[in-house]
C-alpha cells in the first residue's frame, strides 16, 4: 500500500450570492494552491452550505447566461433545483441526484429552486463543479444528463460501513453513472459512524474530498469536519476515510488535462482568441435562445 497524505486541508470561504438562489462557498478557485490547473479537471467548485430559504412566489436562481468549453455537475443534497438549456436539456433534481450539463461549444442555461421547492422554501444544500474539457473536444455538440438518485449506481460496503455512489468514474467495479470526457471519479460516500471506507486513484490524478455531512478522519491520522475540503497530495494512491458520526462525503479525482486555460466569465478555453471568438459568437446570437 503506498499511503496518499494530505496536502491541505481548507476552511469554508465566507459565502456569497450566485443569482439570488444560491448561497456558495468557494473552494476552486481559490488561491495559488487551488487554482484552475491544481485540481484539473475540476476547475471551479462551489459549495451551497445547508441554508434554510425562506418561501417565495417567485423561484429563486440565475437567470439566463452563457457557458463554452467545459461542463457543469450539479449535486443535489437539499432541495430541488430546476435547470433548462438552450440545447433542449432540462429537468429537476432533487436529494441525491445531478446534472451534468455539457456546454462545450456553448449552451445558454438557467437554473432556479424548484417551482413547488420555492413555495415552501427550506433547506438547500448543493455542490457545483465545473468539469474542463481537453481542446479536442471544447466545441463538440452540447448534451444533457439527468441523473435521479435511482440512476446512481450503488456500491454497498461491507461489514455495514454504507454506500458508495458512483456518480462518475468506478469503486470496486461498480462503474459510474454518468460519461465523462476525461478519466475522473465522483462518489458520495455515505458512511455510517465508526465506520471507513478504503480509495485508491493513480498517483498523479489530482484528489480531494468535500465533508458534506458530519465529520472524518482520514489515514487514521487528521480530522476533518463538516463543510471542510481536503486536497491530497500527488504521491501515493491509497487512502482512506473514517466516519468519526455519520457523513456524507464527495470524493473527487482525475486525471489532469495539461493544457493552457485561458479562462474569463463563463468561457474556458485554451487560448486568448478562443474567448474573444466565445464572446464574439455569445454577442452574434450562435448559442442559441433561451427564454429568461
């Protein structure tokens, strides 16, 4: 076993507004040690916290914007959440479930709260990632992927620790879910307490993990608590992640795309003439129509 230790653990940014439905903490970019290359492919994350939204007539969220060159991940934990695409992808998620929106050579979309959600308000909690795609495939054609917590697929461990979902990628060959461009792997962990479960990833796929729920330890040795990221170091393979109450834990690791990000608003590319042609193409009407 060749142990893979932790580089950083980070603390919860103070939160700010996306739209007026999402209340995020951001853990990608953030900084010189997570920057957009440190953890390729996964280049931005934000973090909804637990956050009890009062009731609202109108559904909360960001309207209408542009996306190219990679993919959206919505993870759903608390509430619904509503998302529509110029493409012709949509649908609602709730507890469990995600969407996986693929701009690549662009889409307009919007997401709110969930109509009868927003009605009753309550608590929200959510995680977005933004997923890079390598340059070959930056203007392929858009798509959309719905996933309820039913079309999850499940690795049950032994010895009663919980359930492994595999969101993308494989655990123990129980193959992801959903299709990704790139080698990565993303799980909930769902353990129960006193309880671990055991990962290995190649030691030069970037990792990290997100406590959604409760508390960890990880190689029986550092504490994590709720609402805490942990980045690993890019040497060794195999860790592993002990419920010190019950958790709920997104484990995230990929190969790294190595290839220059040019990125700005909501384009990501390779080059600076790559963003210009994105914004020149959103401005000439070439992503579509959207109703806000």
């Amino acid at each position: 076993m060749s142990i893979k230790n932790i580089e950083l653990i980070a603390t919860p940014r103070a939160p700010h507004f996306v739209g007026d439905g999402f209340r995020v903490h951001n853990f990608i970019p953030s900084g010189f040690r997570l920057d957009m290359e440190r953890m390729s492919p996964f280049i931005l994350l934000d973090y909804n916290s637990k956050y009890n939204f009062p009731p609202s007539d109108s559904p909360k969220g960001v309207g209408v914007h542009p996306h190219r060159g990679f993919e959206t991940v919505t993870v759903a934990y608390k509430g619904k959440i509503a998302h529509h695409d110029s493409s012709g992808g949509g649908g609602i998620i709730g507890e469990g479930g995600v969407q996986w929106m693929t701009a690549a050579s662009g889409v307009l979309h919007k997401e709110y709260h969930e109509e009868e959600f927003s009605k009753t308000g309550g608590e929200f909690q959510m995680v977005q990632l933004w997923v890079n795609l390598p340059a070959k495939d930056k203007m392929s054609k858009p798509k959309y992927q719905g996933l309820s917590n039913g079309d999850i697929n499940k690795h049950t461990l032994d010895n009663n620790a919980g359930t492994i979902e595999v969101i993308a990628g494989n655990y123990n060959n129980t193959m992801g879910s959903a299709s990704t461009f790139t080698p990565l792997h993303m799980y909930n962990a769902k353990l129960n307490t006193d309880k671990e479960a055991s990962f290995s990833f190649p030691e030069d796929y970037n990792t990290a993990v997100l406590v959604i729920e409760g508390s960890i330890t990880i190689n029986d040795k550092e504490n994590v608590a709720t609402d805490h990221f942990v980045l690993f170091e890019n040497k060794g393979e195999d860790f592993t992640i002990k419920a010190t109450e019950k958790a709920i834990v997104l484990v995230l690791s990929g190969k790294p795309i190595n290839e220059p990000i040019a990125a700005q608003g909501p384009f990501v590319m390779n080059t600076k003439e790559e963003i210009k042609q994105a914004i020149n193409d959103f401005n000439m009407g070439k992503f579509g129509y959207l109703e806000d």
